[in-house]
C-alpha cells in the first residue's frame, strides 16, 4: 500500500519557505563578511573590544562580553572602539542583513 494521507506535491507554505531561505541575507558566507566585521557602515558589528577587538552591535552586549571575557578589568564605556564612527558610508551598495536578494 501507498501512504493515502501523504501528498505527492508540495505544500504552498513549503514553497514559501523554501524561497525565503534561499533568497534571505543570513548574514553568512562572503556576503556575510561586511555584516560581521562591521567594515561597511550599516553593519552589525558596531562596537569593538578594545582589549580584544571583539564586535557587538551594542553597548549592553559589549558589557556582558566584558564582563564574561575580562572580569579583572573595570568595564568603561568610554574606550570602546565605535566602528561606525571611524567609517564613511557607500550609499551605492545595499546595506548588509537587508531581508531579501537581487536573484528575485
């Protein structure tokens, strides 16, 4: 016997689903690489550590980070490293973790 209850074609919300995993920015990869290094302005790496040049997108992230990976250090805002800052912005590139893709 053939299963009855399975279906032999594919779901529209498997199909939905397979296209926005296929077309999505994760983050990952060669595309990914501005996005976590913070070298494009847009990215979401905006803080760096200091001690070891580390990137969170914020101050409480780069907090719990110090806290965890330098404990003997007193934690002080002031001599994080502001990636953003220090960097111009392409306007002519699309920004880094933007949902969707060109191959639409």
């Amino acid at each position: 016997m053939t299963g009855k209850a399975k279906p032999k074609k594919h779901t529209a919300k498997e199909l939905a689903a397979k296209l926005d995993a296929a077309t999505t920015n994760r983050g990952g990869g060669k595309a990914g690489v501005a996005d976590r290094t913070g070298k494009v302005k847009g990215g979401h790496a905006k803080l760096e550590c200091p001690l070891c040049k580390v990137t969170a997108p914020d101050v409480k992230s780069m907090q719990i980070h110090h806290e965890a990976r330098h404990p003997k250090i007193p934690f002080e805002e002031s001599k994080i490293n502001d990636l953003h800052a220090t960097l111009v912005a392409e306007t002519s590139k699309p920004k880094p973790g933007i949902r969707g893709s060109l191959k639409k």
